[in-house]
C-alpha cells in the first residue's frame, strides 16, 4: 500500500481521509486542509482498495472521495463504509461532475458533496464546518415553516449559534418580505430554508422559482436549502434543477442542518468576495 500521510495528531485530533487517484489532487487538498486543520491526522490514498484497508484498521472522522477512482466507482467505495460499520462518519464526494450524479441522486451512501470549480480553499473551509463546526455565526435566515413547533426548534438551532432568523409561515410572506427589502436595495438575508409543503398557495418549490427569476439572485448572491420528506428521486432533482443550493432531507438532523447552512454562508461569502476581486 502506498498511502499519502500527512500531519499525525494525537488523542482526540480527528482523522481525515482523502481518497483520489490523483496524486496531485490529494497533495492540494491536503496541503489546504494542513494549514486549516493543524490538529488533525491526514491521510490520502489513490484507489478504492487502498482505502478500504485503511478503513478497516480504525475509523475516521471524515472521508472525502472522488467519483471516478481506478479500480471502482466512488459510490462503491461509500456503500463499503457504511457496510463496515462507520455508518456516521461524514463521507463526501469532490468531483468537478458532480451535478450530474447529484441531480440523478445517485449519491444515497454520501453525507454531501463539493464540486471542484469552487476551488480548494473553499473545500477546507466545508471540511473545517464538520470536523471543527463553528461555535458561533454570523448571517441572516429567512426561515418558511408553517409548522410553529418545528419552527421553534429550528429558530432555537439557529439561534444558538448566533444567526439572525427571519420566521414567516407562508411563500406569499416570504415574497412581499424579499419585495420590501429589495425597495429598499437590500436582498433582505443571507441564506433561505424552506420547507416544501407549506400552507397557502405556493410552495417552497414556487419560492425557490421565483427567487430565482423574478428577484434574478443566484446560488450565489442568495442560497437555498429546501427542507423535504419526500424521498422520490425525480422531485429532488427538479428542486436541484430549479436552483436549490442543497437539500435537507426530514426528520430534519441538527448538525447536518445546521453544517448545510454555515457551508452555504461560507460559499456565498467567497464568491462575492471574488466577484468584488474581479
């Protein structure tokens, strides 16, 4: 085996592992995540059986996998560690294809996903939010849930992290709230989460259109994490197709939430600071 290892903490210090058939791509993100991650154990490997033997002598904290490796399929690689037993550990995929996969979910065994072209700086930064999460926050939510008791305990995440959270109950709130601040030449957040269903005419599928035609904010001046329970494939991807930044799947998991969230703050943070650069 010829595994790529990089700083080696102790005790507590959490591994990570870079799977890519690119040497030069696991030495970039490693040399990314040195500088960010100082404590952590890092560990790259090029192919999927050289992975699987390192899995097997003891857990990570995190495991990044690129979609095509040389000897098998990277999604083949992520049902084999659910199979061995690491069924939390945050896995995701970096891969410059990954929309396509994605809009086909096809990408059931992985926690989350990061494509490429956002640079590696921005996939240190992601990393950083599961295995480092931040204490505190800064950043404005419009929040769309009709449900009060779900709405209290999700304002109650958000809050405790110090984000500002704008609570309304319905899309047609949503909108004359985003038509107001864009009056008054504000974009009025930060970041949306919307539920799907929600009481009154329109969904959260309608607000994410309307977003993104009528209001013309990208993915990257307003993010959108659309929260659903609806597992069908084919309606996931259109809310991807539609513009959706992210998907939560419900019963809605705090720390996931929560790390979608702060990544999509974190992203959008940079491109206007590149758009701004240029």
């Amino acid at each position: 085996m010829n595994a790529d290892v990089g700083s080696h903490g102790a005790g507590t210090a959490p591994r990570v592992l870079v799977v890519d058939g690119s040497k030069v791509v696991r030495q970039l993100i490693t040399r990314v995540l040195k500088a960010e991650l100082p404590e952590a154990e890092l560990i790259g490997c090029g192919s999927g059986a050289e992975a699987r033997e390192l899995i097997e002598q003891g857990p990570f904290d995190f495991i990044t996998i690129a979609l095509r490796l040389p000897d098998m399929d990277g999604l083949e690689l992520a049902r084999h560690v659910r199979e061995a037993a690491q069924a939390y550990v945050p896995i995701v995929v970096v891969s410059g294809d990954v929309d396509a996969r994605l809009h086909k979910r096809e990408l059931g065994d992985v926690t989350d996903y990061f494509d490429k072209s956002l640079g590696f700086q921005a996939l240190a930064d992601f990393i950083r939010g599961y295995v480092r999460p931040e204490a505190t926050a800064e950043g404005t939510v419009l929040y769309v849930e009709d449900s009060r008791v779900v709405a209290l305990a999700t304002r109650r995440m958000l809050e405790k992290i110090g984000l500002t959270v704008r609570h309304v109950v319905s899309v047609e709130d949503a909108l004359a709230m985003l038509e107001t601040d864009r009056a008054q030449g504000n974009v009025g957040a930060d970041v949306v989460l919307t539920d799907v269903s929600l009481k009154g005419e329109l969904t959260g599928g309608d607000l994410l259109e309307r977003i993104r035609s009528q209001f013309g904010y990208g993915k990257g001046q307003l993010p959108v994490l659309v929260m659903t329970g609806d597992e069908n494939p084919a309606n996931q991807a259109a809310l991807l197709r539609a513009g959706a930044n992210d998907l939560v799947e419900k019963p809605v998991e705090e720390k996931l939430l929560v790390t979608k969230l702060l990544f999509q703050l974190r992203v959008a943070k940079h491109l206007r600071g590149r758009a701004e650069g240029a």
